[in-house]
C-alpha cells in the first residue's frame, strides 16, 4: 500500500514541525526531546487546525524497529536479574486490576459516562484494540480513542519529567546520552544491521503469522533477542536511529489529534486527564511503595507500571536506559492482560445491552 499525494504532504508536514519541535526541545537540554518535541509540536499544529497526517504504516516500520532495538537489552548479564521479575510480575498485575477498577469507578460514579463508553475508555493500555470492541459494545469510539491518546500523551510527557526532578536523574541520561563515566555499548556493524534487519522483517512476519499481540513489535523483538543471545550481534544500533525512532512515534501520537475541536470535545478531554492522572498517580505511589520491598529500583518500575502506549515506554526506558529488558518485558504483560481480560470481564458484568447506564 502506497500513500497518496496528500497523504504524503501530510506525513512530510507532519515530520518537519516534529522535527522543529524535537529540535526545539534537544537545544534547551530536555528530557527525551526528539519525542516530547516532536509530539508537542504536533498536537498544537494539530489542534491548531494543521493539515497533518500519518501513515500506519510508518508507524507500524518504526515499531518494528523499536522492538529489534531492546532486544539488545537482553545480554547474558540478565539472568543475575531474573530473580526480581516474579515479584515485578506481580505488581504489574495487582495493579492493572486494581487501578482498572477504580479509573472505571471515576468514569462511571464521578463522570457520569454511560458503562459502554466508560469501561473501555478507562481500560489501562490497547488504544485501537478498546476502541474498536467499545463501537462493538455500543461504546462511543471517538471518546474512547481521544481518552486513550490523552492517555499516553499525558504518560509519555510526564514520567520523563517526574524521573529528572523528583527521582534526580541526570539530564544526559534522559537525552539519551551516556552518563559521564559510562562506556557506551560498541556501534554496529553494517553485516549487524543487515542481520537485524533481516530479522525484523522475519520476525513481523512471523508475528502476523503466528497472530502474536502487538505482532509488529513482539516479532521484530523475539528475533532480535534471538540474535543478540545468540552471539549473533554484538554492536547496537546507532544513537540516530533511536533520535529517528522518537521523532516518528511523538509526531505520530500529535497527528491523532487532527480534526478535533476542543470546544466539541473539552469534556471528553478533561475527563481523560482525569482518569490518566489517576493512572499516573497510582502507578508512581505503587512503584515508591514496592522498589524497597522488591529491590528494583523506584525508576524502573515507575516506567514498567506508568500506563502508556507499549512502543512509547519501551522507547522511554531505551532511550533513558533504564532496565530496558525489565521495562519493556512488564509492559507486554500489562499489554497480554488488558487484551484477554478486558473483554471477558466486560461481557461477565453485563454491560453489553444498550439498557446499561
């Protein structure tokens, strides 16, 4: 599939406000400029009423190559690590339940949103996923879907920020720059960007094929792993390509707010920020609460729990480098839980029949 002439006027414009806007953010020393830049400068030209677009398509490539870039994560120096992913498991679990349950109760008993609306608007993660079954279920889509991008943008401008003045990291940690002091890991070769290419092609393939969840990453990850594991490749991907990864998916998540007017949806909007600011909240006090407890440390989880998109928070932790393979691996299974129990728990309550309010 190709995009039209428009189309690509769209995306071109699109990327260069992104651009102008990641670049913006990378000269004033800001926490993960390319994507924050990027996405902020989007959405206001977006809702500014800028003819912007994207491709899914795009999208979907950058993905796959986000997923190839943190199976470098997983070096053999993990498994002295392993240990503390049941107890992190766990958490993410107990939260996902929990925090679902009481951003469902917002909507419902505080907002006054009609349940078919409100339980896949408060779903914790699958963006397109909830707001197709909420159409099915007599959902309102475009509540749904703008809850879920206010959602992430919330998530994805706000940890970065909380993770440099509260938890004190450094801002060339959070530029995606290696710490003074650091030896960063060896570039790779052009034989192993050809073999990871080779197999994010294979491995998004192989997702589609084997109808894995979030296949276009999951593939690509798997693969990638693979080959780091297996001593197939050693070197990482360029810093560049990480800076490119960001500037895509923060003009990707602005684009979605084209055609939305803020006085026909302030109220949807203002009650997302609501729901997402619960989510915030809960996943940081949790993340405070459990890092003594589980001896993981408060960053970590902050990002494995805080509730954005999957390829938005395993980019974070890459560019941030903070437990990348941890991260990355707890958001898949927050991501496997809302997809499989969303559903069933919201045909188990009955809200499924147009009488539910």
């Amino acid at each position: 599939m190709t995009a039209k002439p428009p189309l690509l006027r769209g995306i071109a414009l699109s990327l260069a406000i992104g651009a102008l806007g990641g670049g913006l953010f990378y000269w004033f020393r800001m926490p993960l400029a390319w994507m924050l830049g990027a996405m902020t400068a989007t959405t206001a030209a977006a809702l500014a009423g800028a003819p912007l677009a994207f491709w899914p398509p795009l999208r979907t490539v950058m993905i796959g190559a986000i997923g190839t870039l943190l199976g470098g994560a997983f070096t053999p120096d993990i498994v002295d690590r392993l240990a503390l992913w049941p107890g992190g498991a766990l958490l993410v679990v107990v939260f996902v339940g929990l925090i679902t349950v009481a951003t469902i109760a917002y909507y419902v008993k505080i907002a006054r949103v009609r349940r078919q609306t409100a339980f896949f608007a408060a779903s914790p993660g699958g963006l397109s996923e909830m707001t197709l079954l909420g159409e099915a279920n007599g959902g309102d889509p475009r509540a749904v879907s703008l809850s879920h991008a206010t959602r992430i943008f919330m998530v994805v401008f706000t940890v970065p920020i909380y993770l440099r003045f509260v938890e004190g990291l450094p801002v060339a940690t959070l530029s995606g720059v290696a710490p003074a002091g650091t030896v960063p890991p060896p570039t790779a070769s052009m034989l192993e960007m050809a073999i990871l290419v080779a197999g994010a092609v294979l491995g998004s393939w192989g997702g589609r094929r084997l109808r894995l969840p979030s296949a276009s990453f999951l593939g690509p990850f798997i693969v990638s792993i693979c080959c780091y594991v297996g001593g197939l490749v050693e070197g990482r991907p360029p810093v560049e390509l990480v800076w490119g990864a960001q500037l895509v998916i923060g003009a990707s998540l602005g684009a979605r707010f084209v055609g939305i007017g803020l006085g026909e949806i302030r109220r949807v909007i203002t009650l997302a920020v609501g729901s997402a600011a619960i989510m915030l909240a809960g996943a940081i006090f949790a993340a405070e609460l459990a890092a003594p407890v589980l001896g993981i440390a408060a960053p970590a989880l902050v990002l494995a729990l805080a509730p954005g998109g999957l390829a938005e928070m395993a980019l974070m932790a890459l560019s941030l480098d903070i437990d990348t393979a941890f991260v990355s691996t707890m958001h898949m299974i927050r991501i496997t839980l809302v997809m499989v129990l969303m559903p069933l728990a919201f045909h188990w309550l009955g809200w499924n029949t147009e009488e539910s309010r």
